[in-house]
C-alpha cells in the first residue's frame, strides 16, 4: 500500500490545540471558523502565524484561539488550497 506523503504546517485553532478540545475547530484564511481541518489556514512559521492573526485581530491567548501543529496529506493541500 502506498503511503501518502505528509506536510506539516502551523494552524489557528479556535479555541484549545485539539489534542484537548473533542470537537476542534480551526480558521481559514477569512477568519471564518471551520470544523474541516483541510479548510484551516496553514503557514510555515509561527511568525508568519503571529502576523496573519495580528492583521486580523485575532488573540491568541491558548483559551480562544491557540496555534498547533497539523500534519496534511497532499490531497488536502491540493483539494483545498490555502
């Protein structure tokens, strides 16, 4: 069986990291709140992360929203592109 080819990104989860939250949620790149994982917007650096939710007035206090580490399989990148 082939396996998928994995890429790891830093996303914008609304509310706790998942790991802790059973019904995670994440942001896109419109600041809109998404229960699809595939929909989050993904960014290489944490600063780049620091930067987009500085521009859109989002908090990253752990409890709202709090940034983790998702890992996509190449289709979720190409089916929805961030």
């Amino acid at each position: 069986m082939l396996r998928q080819k994995r890429q790891t990104y830093y996303v914008i989860c609304a509310g706790p990291c998942p790991r802790v939250d059973p019904d995670p949620r994440w942001l896109t790149r419109e600041s809109v709140v998404t229960t699809l994982r595939a929909k989050a917007a993904r960014f290489v650096t944490v600063t780049e992360t620091h930067d987009f939710a500085d521009a859109h007035g989002i908090i990253l206090d752990g409890v709202t929203c709090s940034i983790d580490r998702e890992e996509f399989i190449v289709i979720q990148l190409h089916v929805f592109p961030a």
